[in-house]
C-alpha cells in the first residue's frame, strides 16, 4: 500500500494504473466525518494507491479526478472530450435543447393513445 503525499501526484499515479488495467482498477473513496478526512483509494488488487486529506479546497480537485475516471470508463478520452463539447451552434440555428416548450405544446401529441384507460360499458 502507497500512501501518497500530493493529491497531483495521487492522480498522475492513479490515472496511468486505470490505463494500464481499466478492467481490474477500482476507484474507492471513504470519508470519516469524527476525524474530518477523506481518503481516496485506487487498486487493481497487485498496487494499491492511498491519498487521505482534511483540507477543504481538495474536494473541488478531487472532482475533477472523479470526472476523469467517469469518462474514461464511458469509453472516451478525456482529454478530446475538451474540444468536442465546445461546438458552436451555426448562427441563426437553434440548438437541439433550446428549452423552448412553448412550440411543442402548440403541436398535438403525434403518437397513437395506448388504449390503456377504461372502457365503459355499453348500455342495452
């Protein structure tokens, strides 16, 4: 077990075993509130990485690391994911998710009613 000093150099370590072995890393992270710490752990059962804190500002780099591991595991690379996501609508378009509800509750519902009320009963 490899308790780190620096949280950058926990998350260089931590980043080049998850590319190394993504089917056998686990990424673990406990926090104790009585001591006020968190510890964060990643292991792929032969190395074992250790980082423990109680400074506040490291949560917010932490995230970052979680981020990291998140798109590695969708089967991305994080470091192009960058430059996709900052796509610029053409001028004059709109974009996918304008959040314009206004347009789509004009329009009737295109769908076929599913039948999944009650029927009444025909009256003899």
């Amino acid at each position: 077990m490899v308790f780190l000093e620096s949280l950058d150099a926990f998350v260089a370590e931590a980043e080049k075993l998850y590319v190394e072995h993504p089917d056998h890393t686990r990424y673990v992270t406990k926090y104790r509130h009585c001591d006020g710490k968190l510890e964060l752990k990643v292991t792929n059962d032969r190395v074992c990485l250790k980082y423990v804190t109680d400074q506040q500002q490291d949560p917010k780099r932490i995230e970052k690391l979680n981020n990291l591991f998140l798109t590695y595991m969708c089967g991305k690379d994080p470091y192009a994911a960058d430059a996709a996501d900052e796509q610029t609508p053409v001028k004059g378009e709109r974009p996918a998710s304008g959040g314009d509800d206004a347009a789509a509750a004009e329009k009737p519902s295109e769908r076929p009613s599913s039948g999944g009320g009650k029927k009444k009963k025909a009256k003899k």
